[in-house]
C-alpha cells in the first residue's frame, strides 16, 4: 500500500505530464493516444508485483487496443504482401515469357520487365509523399496504392502480349509506391528507443514473405487449369494470387489503420459525419495550412516574410546535405542495388549453367528467406548490446566479402565441377543474405534518428527514392548482363566498398545524440 504523499506525488507529477504540451515536432501518435492518468501513473508499483505471466498478459491487451499496433500491423502485412510478390514472380517471370512467346522474347523483355516495376516506384513514390504532405490522408493512399497493385496483377494474369505483361508491372509499381507516408507515420508513432525495434519486426515480415513466396511456387508447380481458351499455370497463376492478396489486404486497411495527422494526433470521427464524408479521407485546407505551417513562424514578431521563408528553406534543407546523411543514402542505394541485381540475375544464370527451372530457383529463395529470419533475430539480439553505426559496419563489410567471393566464383565457373560450382555459389549467396538485414535495419535506423522527425514525409520521400533508384538499376543491370555475371558481381563490388568507406572514415559521424535533429527545431525547442 502506498501513504497519502505518494499517492499526493503521483497525483501532482501526472499532471505536471498532462500540462506539459511538447513541441509540435516532437509530438507522436504515442503521446496523444494513449491518455497518462493519475490512476496508471500510481500503479505503476504495484504492477511490479503482479506475476510475469499477469504483466505480459497485461502489456500485450494494452498495446494490441493502440493505434501505434494497428498501425505497424498494417505497414508489418504491406511489406509482407510486396515481399510475396517480388518472391512469387521473380523465379517465374523470365520462363513465363519463355514459354509463352519464346527465348528470344524472354531474353529482350526480361530486364525491361523487371525495371518496368522499379521504373514507376521510382516516379511515383515522391508524389505518393507529396499527396500525404498535402492533406491527403494516408489510409487513402493506401486504398488507391491497392487498388492499382490489383488492376495490375489482373492484366500480368490475363498478359496476351509481352507488352501487357510490361503493363502490368508498371501499374503494380504504381500501386508498391506508398511508403514514404506509410513509414513517416509509423516513425511519427514511436519514440527514438523503440523505433529500432520496428524497424527490425518490420524487416522481419518482409523475409516471412520471401519465405511464403516460393512456396506458393512449389504449390503452383504442377498447377494447370484451362478455362475455355485461358490456361491458369505457375507461370500467371502469380497474378490471380497477388490479386487475391491485395483485395485481402484493402479490408485490413478500412477495418484497423486509423487517421493521423501531421502532428500525430489520431483524427476521430464525431459520430455527425458518415464514413464517406470527405474529411475522412482528405484533410481541410484548414487542417494542411496548420500542420505545413512554417515551424519558424510562431517567433516572426521581428522578422519580415520574405527573410522567415529564406530561413525555414535552408534550414530545412540543411539536414539533407549533411555527411552521415548523404552516406546512408549511399549505402541504401548499395544494398537494394545489389539485392535487385543478384534476384535479377541468379534465376537466367542458374537456368543456363546449372540447368534449374523455377522449381530449384524457388528453393534458393526459400533457403535465403529461412536464413534471414534467423539473422534477423540474431540483430534483435545484438541491437541490445551494441549501438547502429557499430553494426552497420559489421553489415557493410560482410556485404563487401560476399560480392568479392562471388565474383571470383562466378569467373572460374567454367573450369569448375558443376558439384563444386553449386555449393560455392551458393556460399557467396549465403554470405551475401547474412549482411544485406544489417544494412537495412540500421541504416534505416540511423536515418530516421539523424532525419528531422518534423519534415518525416518529405524526408521518407527522398529515402525511398534513393532505394527505388536503386530498384531500377539493379534489376536492369542485372537483367541485362546476364551473359556477363562476372561483371554484375564485380559493379556490386565496387557500389558496396565505396560507402563501407565512407562510414568507416567518418565512423563517428554516426553518433546519434539526444540533441533536437536541425537548426529549425533546436529553434523550435528554445522558443518552447
């Protein structure tokens, strides 16, 4: 039992918490949702002594009700969907127009088809950013992004040319275009300490999804079904899944993503308005104007328009041309080149030297998948005793191994044994799938801590075009070169030393500080 002055203190400390209003670039969803009250502030002692099953129990039914879970839950299924996809059509696409309009067709579509996907991603994922900056809500988004990723998937289906499966691609990028604002609120929602820790569960569905994927392969392999001229076999048949897939994932969206605004405060419908009224799905000029309101501009007493806007641009600027910035830009572009480049590559490859159809291609990425997981918890781990920058690195150099051994391997194949040349190629792939989870989970981190958390849309932006970027060289130069796997390996090479360079020379750049993120919000701060 607690005396009368701890029950007094707590009273008198939660209501300091309530009276405090943060900045508005350090409000979070988590600040707003979740009500603090004197009652939950006091009891904190007694929970300590409930039995650990008790507080578990406890602790998941309170996060489960958050709009924090909903959210990351909604992001935890979209990468897990994108990953089946890419997993599900990637083995298959090449033989798909093989075997429907020739080697010839295959061998002059295939990379123009695989950079078709990246090539919209790349166009649309800053307007995507754009849209949520603008008042766009992004459980809007989401359902639109759906929606296309469904239309395309029916035309890769129902392809009677080469070009209608570009086609499809094309509009299906359009649709895999939405995360910058997905992420920019998922960051919004969690605080510095917790947000690595998302960052790797969200990582982690994606890798279940590379698993899931070939196995729907293996399932689709003996799959062939003729409906009047129409044959449905493993080589469309991706097309009806991810159709299904996404018209699934459409109702998790209306049911559990809820509407958050810039600042992080969950929009709740009053009960007067149907759930088709506009402002549930588009903010008010009202609502764009306050939440794109200049940060600068609550201390413009002395200063003329023209200057404040003149500051406000450089100083938001100004966190984007940083060092430790421009260097994980150079490393995301690295590790989703390099993936985009090998998933390009391998299933031509191992089809013309090891002779593998789908069927072995698929265990490849099966095997890869599981092993990721298994890195993935080995990071979860590790993240508990050693900080982002340190493992990294780590990341990076096994990247630099792996690609090094690879293209060794890869020129001597011809004067190799088969029975020595798989399990050798496979060991650089091994090595390869080890130190890619590093280099996503922690430069993701660091970015989104080193980033200015009040201008996260347009800084998602930029992150995820660099990535796409990287999503459309990588398969086309993989595509491509297929004749000339030794000089893919080697140009993977050379993208990943140069910025494992560039964090080891400036190792201590990467530094991540409690201090506030840029010029504009230690402003922000000081004014507060």
């Amino acid at each position: 039992m607690m005396d009368g002055s701890t029950v007094v203190g707590c009273t008198a400390s939660a209501a300091v918490d309530l009276g405090k209003i943060k900045p508005r670039h350090c409000r979070q969803v988590s600040d707003v949702t979740i009500p603090i009250h004197a009652d939950s502030t006091c009891s904190v002692t007694s929970k300590s002594t409930m039995p650990f099953c008790r507080r578990w129990c406890l602790c998941c039914r309170q996060t489960m009700w958050t709009n924090k879970f909903w959210m990351g839950f909604t992001a935890s299924t979209w990468g897990f969907l994108s990953s089946i996809e890419r997993a599900v059509i990637l083995p298959t696409l090449w033989l798909y127009l093989k075997e429907y309009w020739g080697a010839d067709v295959a061998n002059t579509d295939y990379g123009t088809t695989v950079a078709a996907f990246s090539l919209s991603i790349l166009i649309m994922t800053p307007i995507y950013g754009l849209a949520a900056y603008s008042g766009v809500r992004v459980k809007t988004l989401l359902l639109i992004a759906n929606l296309l990723e469904i239309i395309g998937n029916l035309i890769y289906l129902f392809a009677p040319a080469p070009s209608a499966v570009i086609l499809g691609r094309l509009i299906s990028g359009i649709g895999a275009s939405c995360e910058p604002p997905l992420y920019a609120d998922i960051v919004r929602a969690t605080n510095r300490d917790e947000r690595t820790t998302y960052i790797i569960v969200l990582l982690l569905t994606r890798q279940i999804g590379l698993i899931f994927g070939p196995s729907f392969t293996l399932v689709m392999a003996k799959m062939n079904y003729r409906v009047a001229n129409f044959t449905l076999n493993v080589y469309n048949g991706p097309g009806l899944l991810m159709a299904i897939l996404w018209l699934l994932h459409s109702f998790i969206i209306l049911l559990s993503y809820p509407n958050v605004d810039k600042n992080g405060r969950v929009i709740y419908n009053d009960g007067q308005r149907s759930c088709c009224h506009r402002e549930n799905w588009i903010q008010s000029n009202e609502q764009v104007k306050e939440d794109s309101r200049p940060m600068l501009s609550d201390s413009s007493d002395s200063l003329n328009s023209g200057r404040l806007n003149t500051t406000v641009i450089n100083n938001s600027i100004r966190p984007y041309l940083s060092f430790n910035i421009i260097a994980l830009y150079c490393v995301n572009f690295a590790a989703y080149f390099s993936f985009m480049s090998l998933e390009a590559a391998l299933p031509p490859v191992a089809n013309r030297i090891f002779n593998w159809t789908e069927v072995e291609t698929s265990y490849v990425y099966l095997a890869a998948s599981i092993l990721i997981i298994f890195v993935v918890i080995l990071l979860r781990i590790l993240n508990q005793f050693y900080t982002d920058r340190v493992l990294l690195l780590a990341g990076l150099i096994t990247m630099v191994i792996s690609y090094l051994w690879l293209t060794i391997v890869v020129y001597l194949l011809p004067e190799i044994p088969v029975n020595m040349a798989i399990p050798l190629t496979l060991t650089g792939i091994a090595i390869h799938v080890i130190g890619l989870p590093f280099s996503y989970a922690y430069s993701e981190s660091l970015y989104t801590k080193l980033a200015p958390v009040s201008d996260m849309d347009r800084a998602q932006s930029i992150f995820r075009t660099v990535i796409n970027v990287a999503f459309l060289l990588g398969p086309y130069v993989g595509g491509s070169l297929i004749g000339y796997p030794t000089l893919v390996f080697f140009c993977m090479l050379l993208l990943s030393t140069f910025p494992t360079l560039l964090v080891a020379c400036r190792f201590r750049d990467f530094i991540v500080n409690d201090r506030p993120n840029s010029p504009s919000e230690l402003e922000i701060a000081k004014e507060s």
